[in-house]
C-alpha cells in the first residue's frame, strides 16, 4: 500500500492532484472498492489492511517521496496532510474538455497487483442568468439626461467562464447617445 502513488490530471496539466500516497503501511489490501472524494476522512498512514469505503484524498511525506515520471506533471499538487490541494481547489471552474490522464507510480519496487476499473465522475455547475432591465427619466425627445439599466446577474454555482454576450434592441424612435458597464465581480470582462 504505501508504495503506491497516484495522480489525477485535467487537461490543462497544471491542474492535478496526488490523491493517494504513502497510505496503509505495508500491510496488503485486495479486492477493495474506494471511492476518493473532497470531504472524506484521511486513509491511515499506519499499517493497516484498507477496506472499501469513501476517502479523503491522502498523501503522507514518509516513507517515499512523491515524485512522478514523464509525462507526468513535474509539479505535483498534493492532498493533506502534506500538502493542501483538493479536487475542489484543483478541477473547480475549469474546462473539463479534452484530455485527462491517470498516474500511477510504485516507488518501492518489488510488488505487484493491479488497479481494476477507475471512473472519474464530473459534477457541471452551470451558471444560473437573470436580467433585469430599468429606466429613469421620460424619455422625451431632446431630453438626454435619461438612463436606460441592463444588469445581467449570475445566482448560479456556476462561473460563466468565458465572454458573456448581451444583445438589446432599442425601442424604435430612439438612439443611443453614450454607454457604460460597470460592476464586473468574479473575474468578468466586458466592453459597450
């Protein structure tokens, strides 16, 4: 068990995680059904036989160092305890499109046994849109003190992640005379 080390990375490389390391001691483990997930207790480090179950991602600094071959990421994100990184802080917000890759490594030698079935289950936030539109002022011929509110808000779980468009046709009769944005939170970017 404890010489065994293995690594989820997305597609952009940088965003990886050592979710098991160093974990169990030298006792044996077989036929055994894990399910590694954020919010799970830590797998023992001692020796211990592991039994199926729900876990924490886990990756302890003894007795083998945490280091993976090409063309594995050469700078590993690892779990507690140590390190900090979780599936959450890793693989959250990112595009899950293209290329994920699973690393295993045996950095002791001399064992052998076989990872039977592995399943990578994505859980997609989308964002929730709501848009509201305002005014003030008569909106009069030759009166250009009024204004004309798009406010665009997203109470979704999920970021937008990219350019959101917005398209509003004018009421006929009238024309634009100046336009402004403002208030982008979390990372939005937008021009008039």
């Amino acid at each position: 068990n404890s010489d065994l080390e293995m690594m989820l990375a997305g597609p952009n490389s940088s965003n990886n995680l050592v979710f098991w390391g160093n974990v169990g001691g030298d006792a044996s483990t077989n036929n055994q059904n894990f399910t590694i997930a954020d919010g799970g207790t830590l797998l023992p480090a001692t020796n211990t036989s592991l039994s199926s179950g729900t876990y924490a991602p886990t990756v302890y600094s003894t007795p083998y160092t945490i280091a993976f071959t090409a063309p594995a990421p050469s700078s590993p994100n690892l779990a507690p305890p140590s390190g900090t990184a979780t599936f959450n802080s890793q693989f959250d917000n990112t595009n899950p499109n293209g290329y994920w890759s699973f690393y295993v490594m045996e950095p002791g030698g001399g064992d052998h046994g076989s990872i039977g079935e592995h399943c990578i289950n994505l859980t997609i936030t989308p964002p929730v849109l709501a848009i509201t539109k305002s005014h003030t002022g008569s909106f009069t011929q030759g009166d250009s003190s009024d204004t004309y509110t798009i406010t665009v808000t997203n109470n979704g779980p999920g970021s937008t992640l990219g350019t959101l468009s917005l398209t509003d046709t004018l009421p006929t009769g009238m024309t634009a005379a100046s336009m402004s944005e403002t208030g982008h939170t979390g990372g939005g970017t937008g021009s008039d």
